[in-house]
C-alpha cells in the first residue's frame, strides 16, 4: 500500500480506510467461522479457515463468503431484521467492495449533494429583497451579532453604494461586517468584485463578504487575498453547503444513528 492509501480517511473523516475496512474483514471473516476470538484483542484463524487456505483459493471476498453455508446463514439473518433495502445494499457491497459504513457515507454525500441542488436553484427563484434576508439569517445563524434585530439590518436599495445588509461581527457590535448579495446565473466578474472593495474602502469598512448564487473567477478569487479589506467570497456551491450545515431552508427528515461495541461495558461486569 501506498502511504496515501493508509491515510485515506473516510468521508466522514472519522476513521482511515483501512481501519475500517480490517475491521469489517474480520466480522466478515469471524462470522464465516474462517476466524476464532479467544478472548479479548485476540484473533486466530479457526480450523475451518486453515482447511480453506489449503484449497488456495485466488480471493476471498464477499462474493466468496456468500459460498460458504455459516456466513450465508448470518447474511440472511441480518437481512430478516432489516427493510427491504437489504438485498440492495448487498449486492451494491459485492459490487463495489465497499464496507457499509462506506456505502452509507457516500450516500449519505450523494443524498446531499442532490438536496444542495434543489436548493440553490430554489433560492435563484426567490425574490432579491427575500435573497438579502436568507443571507443574513444564515450568518446570524453561524453565529454573527445574536438576533436578526440586533444583529442584521438590510439595506439593499438603490443608493446603497453596492452594500446589502450589514450584520454585527458580535453581539456587541465592536466590528461590523458589510454585505453583498447577487441572486443570478452569470458569473460574477472580477470588476463586480472590486466595485464591492471599493465600496468598502468608502464606508472605511475593514471586512466584507459577497454572496453570490453563481461562482467567481480565478482572477477574483485571487484579487481579494492581495487586498485590504478582508473580503470572503461565498459561491453558489458554498452558499447551499451552508445552508444545509445551519439549516436554513431545509429541515430534518430522517436521522440515523451508527453505534459500536462498548467493550468497556463488558469489561465493568
């Protein structure tokens, strides 16, 4: 194995791989009766697993596993306990080689990254005027200036000199944050993105973000690192990510809880 490899975590970023994926072979493995468990911490190949290694066979995988009467009686007793999702997840297992706890993350990505979506083409329908207010919900949410009367005031009218909304840094307003949103589909341009420095500069503003529905070129993306004042540049992307992470906008449908073993339990008995 490359070093790579062997820290690849997770999508979750909770575990390596090949942590998890060694722990999945050997409930794989102890439940084929291929592997014996003393006692704690200690693992032996059983009887059974020495007369499979003297048929030499090319692979041992689930595919293979599911030959073998012990381990095709735990499957299907696993199955019996489940939804019909089951025989599904199964086969997905066998075909891509992943653990559970892998196929469950990347649907758990796949299952997001479709809801973030529908979101952002959702909030390109919304009016501007309810755009400025979503922007400044989410920030109060991830926790700028308390409450959207003490924290927030939109101020997106024609005058404004390119500034939305204005949200305090805290709640006690030692530094305030200027806003500006753009609820569209072409890109933002570099030249967008420094009218908005300078409107800063104007207000003797040190810190701005700008939000947008759509995405920043390069060129913007760098402009902003090289500049005072600290500008944050929120793309489509980022803006849906966001809203899903403090929810706004969506609510929760269906949660699901991963437990393990508490060996230490046992261990107090």
């Amino acid at each position: 194995m490359t070093e790579e490899e062997k820290t690849e975590l997770l999508p979750s970023g909770n575990q390596p791989v090949i942590d998890n994926r060694v722990g999945w072979a050997r409930t794989y493995l102890k439940n084929a009766q291929l592997l014996e468990n003393p006692r704690r911490g200690i693992l032996k190949i059983s009887e059974a697993g020495k007369q499979l290694l003297d048929t030499r066979p090319q692979r041992i995988d689930i595919r293979y596993l599911n030959t073998l009467p012990g381990f095709k009686e735990w499957r299907e007793s696993s199955s019996a306990k489940e939804d019909e999702s089951g025989p599904v997840v199964e086969k997905t297992e066998i075909e891509t080689g992943k653990t559970p706890e892998e196929l469950l993350e990347y649907s758990f990505i796949s299952i997001k990254e479709q809801l973030a979506s529908e979101l952002l083409e959702k909030v390109k329908s919304c009016p501007p005027v309810f755009f400025e207010i979503l922007v400044i919900d989410l920030l109060i949410r991830m926790g700028y200036g308390g409450s959207r009367k003490e924290a927030g005031q939109v101020i997106g009218r024609s005058g404004d000199g390119g500034i939305d909304g204005l949200i305090k840094e805290d709640k006690l307003g030692l530094d305030t944050i200027y806003v500006q949103t753009k609820r569209w589909g072409n890109q933002v341009t570099i030249h967008q993105v420094r009218d908005f420095a300078g409107s800063l500069l104007g207000r003797k503003a040190k810190k701005g973000i700008l939000i947008s529905t759509s995405s920043y070129p390069a060129s913007a993306k760098e402009f902003v690192t090289s500049i005072e004042p600290k500008i944050v540049l929120i793309d489509g992307k980022e803006l849906a990510e966001l809203m899903i992470e403090y929810n706004i906008g969506v609510a929760p449908k269906k949660t699901y809880e991963v437990k393990r073993l508490d060996t230490d339990y046992f261990e107090e008995v």
